[in-house]
C-alpha cells in the first residue's frame, strides 16, 4: 500500500495517518514532532538514538523520528527503512524533504523499489504539486481533503477527472477516497485518534 494524502491546512490529513499508525513495525517521519504521543518509541532530533535502537533485532517497533531538514537524517531514516524491509513509512508534510522534480536518492530508492522489501508507505501534503511524482504514481490510494487553489484543482483534475468537483466544497475532515487496487471510492470522514468512517460511497 502506497498513499498520497493530500488537503489545505487544518483538514485533517495528520489525523487520517493516525488510522496507518496503528500498523506494527511503523517509523514515522513526524516533521513538525505531532505524533510523538501515538508511537512506543520517539525520537525527536536524536538520529543517534534511532540508529542504536535498531542495532538490536527487533521484530516489532512503533517509533517516531523528527529529521531536520536538508540534515541528511531524512535520508538516512530512508535508508534505515530500506535495510529493515517489511516496514510502514509515514511522512507527514513530504514537501519539507522532497519536491515534485527534487526527490533525495534514499526516498526514490524506497518509492520505486520499496514494494520488494514489503515497504509501504503514506504521505500528506498541502497542496498536491508539492508531492513527489515519483510518489503519486505508486500511489495506489489517494486521500484528498479540501483544496480550493484554482492550479491545485487544475492538476487534481487530471487525476480524478469530475469528482474534482467535490473535493473544493469538502467540509473540514472529510475527504475523497480511492483505492484503485480495490477498486472502492467515497467520502469518508475522519475523527480524532484516526477513526474513518463512509460518509458516501461512490462508483469506483
Ligand atoms: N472529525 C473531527 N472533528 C473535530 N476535530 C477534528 C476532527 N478530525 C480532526 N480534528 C482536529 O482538527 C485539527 C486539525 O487536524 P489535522 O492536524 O489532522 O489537520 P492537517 O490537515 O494535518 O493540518 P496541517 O496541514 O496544518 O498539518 C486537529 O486538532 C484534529 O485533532
Ligand atoms: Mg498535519
């Protein structure tokens, strides 16, 4: 599973990873430090304690990493995903490490190769140009929360088609949904601790 989950400020897509997070052996790439209280282990600005939590074995772990940009640490927790395997990545606000036509070699090695170590992932940006392509076209779902830019609907368009039209009158924590390797669509809303329900089911 890959996910772009994408929306203006405030429209609840930190929220909706809370849902992935629930998953075992799950490193999050928590930016602006969010998500600290959900994981078993979190690691603030300390890639040297990440590091050395992984010298030993393990087979289960919940951690939370805040790498500071353009450090190298974001490449590096890439790299660490990468030698793990079997690992669910998340990236709350990819744009700080990466942009549409800038993707550091760590995280394009995990998007494009990522699927044979059983790495899957899921990332959240404000404004959908900002999501790496490379991203975007793995991603077999796409959450997407309001977004009222004409050029970001413009581009959305490309990609939904007329559903567009839903997604720039989407109320606060309710977002667009679709799987295309399951085939389903809908609006569903989102609630504090990352509970998700269907608000409307829609034709795939
Ligand atoms: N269904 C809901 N009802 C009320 N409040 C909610 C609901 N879902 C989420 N919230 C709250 O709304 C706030 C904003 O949500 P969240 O942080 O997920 O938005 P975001 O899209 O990640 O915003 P940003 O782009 O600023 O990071 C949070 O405090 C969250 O707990
Ligand atoms: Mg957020």
């Amino acid at each position: 599973m890959m996910a772009t989950i994408i929306g203006t400020r405030g429209t609840g897509k930190s929220t909706l990873l809370k849902n992935i997070m629930r998953r075992e052996r799950l490193l999050v790439i928590d930016t602006l430090g969010e998500h600290a209280g959900d994981v078993d282990r979190f690691f603030e600005w300390d890639p040297k304690g990440l590091a050395e939590f992984f010298k030993e074995p393990r087979r289960r772990f919940r951690v939370g990493f805040q790498p500071k940009p353009d450090s190298g640490e974001f490449e590096a927790a890439c790299d660490l995903v990468w030698a793990l395997g079997d690992v669910t990545v998340i990236i709350d606000e990819i744009d700080q490490y990466a942009r549409a036509g800038v993707v550091p070699d760590a995280l394009q090695r995990l998007i494009m190769l990522g699927r044979h170590r059983g790495i899957s992932g899921a990332a959240t940006v404000r404004r959908p140009p900002d999501m790496p392509r490379a991203w975007t076209a793995v991603s077999d779902r796409w959450a997407i929360f309001r977004v009222t830019e004409p050029r970001d609907l413009a581009y959305l368009a490309g990609v939904l088609g007329q559903e567009v039209n839903v997604v720039s009158s989407m109320p606060d924590y309710q977002f667009f949904f679709r799987d295309w390797s399951s085939k389903r669509a809908g609006i569903y809303s989102v609630h504090p601790g990352g509970t998700v329900r269907l608000a409307k089911p829609l034709a795939a």
